[in-house]
C-alpha cells in the first residue's frame, strides 16, 4: 500500500550545502509503489512522502533546483488559518474536531499551554478572532446554493492523494486536489485571499502558478483514470464582509501553465539523474536590465533600436 510507502521513503540526507540539510530528497521509485488514487493519507505524511508536487516543479521554474531541494516546509500563522478554512469549507466535522478556539491573542501563558496540548494532540490552535472569521467564511460560502451542492453533494472526494509516474523522466509525480466529484467529473480548489476581485485574482493565478496547479492535476487526474471535464476555484476572502467567487481559467492559460510544468519537471529529471541541483548558475554572469532602469543615461539599443 502507498500509505505504507509514504512512511518509509524518505530518508535523511546527510549532505549539506551552506549549512542546509536537504529535506527534499532525491526520489527513485520505491519498492512495491503502485500509482493510484489514495485517500486517508495524512497531510504531513503525503509532503513527506514520494513525488514531486505543483508546489515542488514550482519552486524549481520559479527559483532553482537547489531551492526545492533543500526547502523546508514551513508551518506560519497564515498556513494554520488556510488549513482551518479549508476543513470548515469542505469538512465541517472535522474542523469541530480538530480546531480549537484559543484565547484573543497569542501572548501569555494561557496560549502557550494550550499550543502545547493542541501540538500534542495533532490540533489546530486559533485566536478567537481568528476562529470566528473561519466559521464566517464556512457559512457565507454555505449559504450558496450552487456551491453547497458541490461540497456536501454526491460522493466528494476530499484531499485524495493521486500519485502517478511521468513517462517522459520516470519520476514519480503528485497531486492532492482540494475536491474532485466524479459524478460532476469536476476539480474544486479552494482559495483563500486578501481580494476575490477578479483582477487581483488573476495576477495571484500568474503570481503563485494556479493555472500551472490546474494543469498538473487536471492531467494528473486523467492519467489515474479520473474523468475532469472543469477545473474550478473557490476564492474567499480571510475579512469581513468575507466576499468569495469561484473562477474558472480560459484553457490558453491552463496552457501556458502546463508548458511551465514540463519544462520544470524535464529539469527536475535531469537533476536527479545527475544528483546536481544548480542554483542561478555557475561561472560569472553578466546582468541585463530593462529600459526603464536608466533614468539619466540613455539605454544601449538592440540593433538599432531601444531597449525594451
């Protein structure tokens, strides 16, 4: 079972490079792994386990192989917020079961006892404040009709592990969407946000790599047998009146975002096979800059003309 798998495939590593430890390591494939959908794996345990994620292929375009290798997931107030508003949007018993209202602010020991019982039960831990915004935002997003009917609808799968094996590089690939009901044949990811305006949801689609998120579960999912015929997001804001809309992306961008997953995942091959994870390149680089970077001398022309 993968589940077990999840357990025992990740080892430490002993290498390090300027002091970090890498955390995420190279990953072959593991003996008796099956690709497949799978669910009840833990969240801890699905990012520890075997795979490159979005997030992983992302890091790699967007920064460079050393970063994703030895990145460390990290675990922030905001982190701990998004977690919350995901379980009371899609699983509101297990929200009641695993958040915890704490007091207003974190100062003081009465926050620090109770950190430590809920780190010690596997809890979560919000101020008030905090706490009564998430079950705001779960009853705002509710009282749609539309969206309701997706979530408590059907057989929704919630947090389902799909783990497959890209034919291009051999390497293991994951996902994890939010919500996928076969009966729709439909993906729901679910967003948090300081604006649902559709502008400022657009530059974050660009920004953090929603429409790359979109394609590699999309065709994640169908390699696994899955059908998905709509890929959709539910973004709500984190302060009152905690506004939400749900986007769906023109497929020219899904495109784009799908080319970015390929070139990533074709670099992170490569690295594996040559166990080298290069930063921002070796040997002196000269820098290039934009026209607008020079603002008492006149910018060097390509060719004749200006620079751009």
């Amino acid at each position: 079972m993968l589940l077990a798998v999840a357990h025992i495939v990740v080892v430490l590593a002993t290498e390090t490079t300027l002091g970090a430890t890498a955390v995420n390591q190279i990953v072959t494939i593991p003996k008796g792994f099956k690709a497949g959908v799978y669910h009840g794996i833990p969240n801890e345990d699905y990012h520890a386990g075997p795979g490159i994620s979005k997030s992983g292929l992302w890091t790699i375009e967007t920064q460079s192989p050393a970063h994703y290798k030895f990145s460390e997931r990290e675990t922030t107030k905001a982190f701990d917020f998004g977690e919350a508003c995901h379980l009371a949007v899609l699983q509101p018993d297990l929200f009641e079961a695993n958040v915890v209202r704490g007091p207003d602010d974190r100062r003081g020991n009465k926050w620090k006892d109770l950190a430590e019982v809920c780190a010690a039960e596997g809890k979560l831990l919000l101020t008030s404040g905090d706490y009564d915004g998430v079950l705001a935002i779960r009853d705002t997003v509710h009282a749609d009709q539309r969206i309701n009917s997706i979530i408590t609808g059907g057989k929704p799968e919630i947090e389902a592990s799909g783990y497959w094996i890209d034919p291009a590089t051999g390497q293991i690939c994951r996902c994890r969407p939010d919500l996928y009901r076969s009966d729709l044949a439909g993906i729901l990811d679910v967003k948090s946000a300081r604006s649902a305006h559709p502008d400022a949801f657009a530059r974050a689609v660009v920004n953090y790599g929603y429409h790359a998120q979109e394609a590699h579960y999309s065709d994640g999912w169908r390699v696994l047998g899955r059908n998905v015929d709509w890929f959709a997001f539910l973004v709500f804001e984190k302060e009152p009146p905690y506004a939400f809309a749900v986007y769906e992306l023109p497929p020219s961008i899904v495109d784009e975002g799908r080319a970015i997953m390929r070139k990533a995942l074709d670099t992170y091959g490569e690295c594996v096979k040559a166990n080298h994870w290069p930063a921002y390149g070796e040997g002196v680089q000269e820098l290039s800059f934009k026209r607008w970077a020079y603002r008492l001398t006149e910018a060097p022309g390509i060719d004749g003309e200006e620079a751009a």
